[in-house]
C-alpha cells in the first residue's frame, strides 16, 4: 500500500491543508451536481422541482453546464471519472 505524508509549516498552512485534506469532498460534490445535470438531459427531471419534467431550455441549459464543467476540470487537469488505484 502506497503511503504519501502532507506537510504543512506553522498556523498560516491551515487553510492549504484544509483544501488538500478536502479534495474528494470537492470531487463528489462535482459528481453529485453532474448527476443532477445528467438527470435533466437524460430523463428530463428537473432540476428546481422533484419530480418535475424539464422544459426544453431547462435541458439545453443543463447540457451546456455539463460541458462547461467538463472544460473547466480539464483546463486544471482533473477528471471526475477516474478512479486512482
């Protein structure tokens, strides 16, 4: 099993710890939004109401946002879908 050590120097290193320590929150956050995206452009539930069919601009606007999301992770090199073994 592999093992990686994070340090961080003094009390002003919290905040950069924080945010490495929250990296699969931040990942599974990303997916759960891309879920809720995906159910509009798939199956037209939408997003603002449970149990609501999407209207056509309501499919449009969550396909974009999907694509949106997708450049945005790219351009920082990151991937929702892979899994690190």
């Amino acid at each position: 099993m592999a093992k990686i050590t994070l340090e961080f120097d003094g009390m002003d290193a919290v905040h950069e710890a924080r945010t490495a320590l929250d990296g699969t929150n931040w990942k599974n956050s990303m997916w759960a939004l891309d879920q809720k995206l995906r159910s509009t452009t798939k199956h037209g539930i939408s997003v603002l109401a449970t149990n609501k069919e999407a209207s056509d601009i309501e499919v449009e606007v969550a396909e974009k946002y999907r694509e949106v999301i997708r450049e945005i992770l790219e351009s920082y090199s990151l991937n929702m879908y892979v899994e690190y073994v």
